[in-house]
C-alpha cells in the first residue's frame, strides 16, 4: 500500500470517529461524491459514525442535491469563494469530496500490476479552503483485486478524521481578521497613472509535483500575497486550490521571490496581490 498525504496528513473517509471535545459544537459534515462511479459510490457508502461523535453526516442525498444546484466548473478545483458558496447551501460547516479510481501501471519489478486509490479532499466551510487533502493506493495483479484491497481498507484508513477535524476548527477559531490592505487596480483602470504593482525580481516556477505527474492532475491554483514597503511577503492564502501537493508547492515558489513593492507617486506602500498559476502534465522526452 502506498499513502501520500498533504496538510495535515490526514486518514481516510470511512469515519470511525472519536468524540470531540465538548468545549467545540457539533459540526456538520457532507460526503459529496461528484463523480459517479460504482466505485466510489461504494467507496462513499461506508461511512461509519461512532455513536459517542459529536460529527453530525448530513443525509446523502439531501447534500447531493444541493451541491448539484450550485454550478461548479471543476468540484476538485475550486474557489475558496465556491466552496463556502456550495457550504452555504448544503448547511455545513465541512464538506467531504471523495474520488476513486483504477488504473494499470507498469515497472521494471513488476511489468503489468493494477492500482486502485482513493482522493479525499476536505473543505472548510467557513474559509472555502482545503482543510487536508489525503491519496491512498492499492496495487494487485487486477483491477477486481486492486478493488478489493481499496474497499477492505476502510476501517483502518478512517481513524482520525474528526480529531482532524477539531484541529481545523481550533485553527480557524484562533485566527486574527485577515488585516485591511490595498489590492491592486485592475489593468484597464485609469484611475492612478502613478502606481506601479509589486514585481518579483526573478520569477520562481514552482514544482509541478511527482505525486501530480503519476496522477495526471491538472489544475489552477491561485494565491492571494501581502507584500508589505520592503518587498518581503508577509502572508499568502490559496484562493483556488488543486490538491496534489500543487498548492504547498505554489506557496513554497512565492515565499523564496523577492520583490519590489508597490509604488504610488514614488512613495513605497503594503499591496496584495492575486497570483494564478496553471499545471498540467508534459510528458518527458
């Protein structure tokens, strides 16, 4: 088996929950299964709840039905402002996006073999963020067996999901405001002859991920940055997010950029600005 985890490197749908602590309300989860496959659906049909959870699941269907209401371009790569969209129809705090999937792989070890593997993807409903994003795989001598060992593994990948989810919330509840600041202007706008944006002295591509490559994601990711008089950037927040350790490698990019801060007739000021980078997958030569 293989596991690769980001943020918060968390255990896997079929929930076998632990009781959160008293001192936070119930939450409400949503399990979403945008892409309908007999796999998934079966996959996503597990979800075992221990009767001492304060996690209240939200009827399926009911969830379902109100997700397909809100139009949503690609489920598994969206805004930050769409998943606190589609959470606000639902009537959840969390939503839970699962996808399965099979394919057939190859090795120098091994010349043929199946892999069966799952992709869970958390969101927060108050932030619109990915809360944690989690890839299990299973590999067999055939796509029925593959299946098999996906399946099986329920009980064991679920430990832990509403402990992670308690983290999520106490993050998000001892959060500062996001602070006021100045966004740039639009490119058409005429308003101001005499600002000049913030600008990185060298561009730094980030790593479109091996985890990404075997996987074939494709995706856009988007980053809001505070660069601050002196060009140093003091905060970044993922406004689309993609998964696939994409997003933590578009931070990492930003973070090691030097900048020249903003300008307005000559004086140096705070700005935020809206990055967006797209990742698709070139084959090696």
């Amino acid at each position: 088996m293989h596991k690769i985890g980001f943020i918060f490197n968390v255990a896997s749908l079929f929930i076998v929950l632990f009781g959160i602590p008293s001192q936070i309300p119930a939450q409400k989860l949503a399990i979403l299964t945008p892409e309908k496959t007999p796999l998934t659906e079966k996959f996503a049909g597990g979800v075992n709840v221990s009767p001492t959870s304060k996690l209240v699941i939200l009827d399926n269907s009911l969830s379902e039905t109100a997700f397909k209401s809100v139009a949503i371009e690609n489920a598994f790569n969206m805004t930050a402002s769409e998943a606190k969209r589609i959470a606000a129809v639902i009537g959840c705090d969390y939503f839970l996006m699962v996808r399965t999937g099979s394919l057939r792989r190859s090795s120098f070890e091994k010349p043929e073999y199946y892999e069966a593997f799952s992709v869970l993807y958390l969101v927060s409903g108050r932030t619109g963020r990915l809360s944690f994003w989690d890839l299990r795989s299973f590999e067999a001598n055939s796509t029925v067996e593959a299946a098999k060992l996906l399946l099986k593994s329920a009980e064991e990948i679920s430990i832990g999901i509403a402990a992670k989810i308690t983290d999520v919330y106490k993050i998000e509840k001892a959060e500062n405001p996001v602070a006021s600041i100045e966004e740039v202007p639009s490119p058409d706008s005429t308003k101001d002859k005499t600002f000049h944006p913030p600008m990185p002295y060298k561009r730094i591509k980030p790593e479109y991920t091996r985890t990404a490559y075997l996987y074939d994601a494709k995706g856009t990711v988007d980053i809001s940055v505070d660069i601050d008089q002196s060009g140093a950037v003091k905060r970044t927040e993922i406004m689309r997010w993609a998964g696939f350790g994409l997003d933590e490698a578009v931070v990492a990019a930003v973070m090691k950029m030097n900048w020249r801060p903003a300008e307005r007739s000559g004086k140096v000021l705070p700005m935020r600005v809206l990055l967006r980078y797209n990742f698709t997958k070139i084959e090696k030569e």
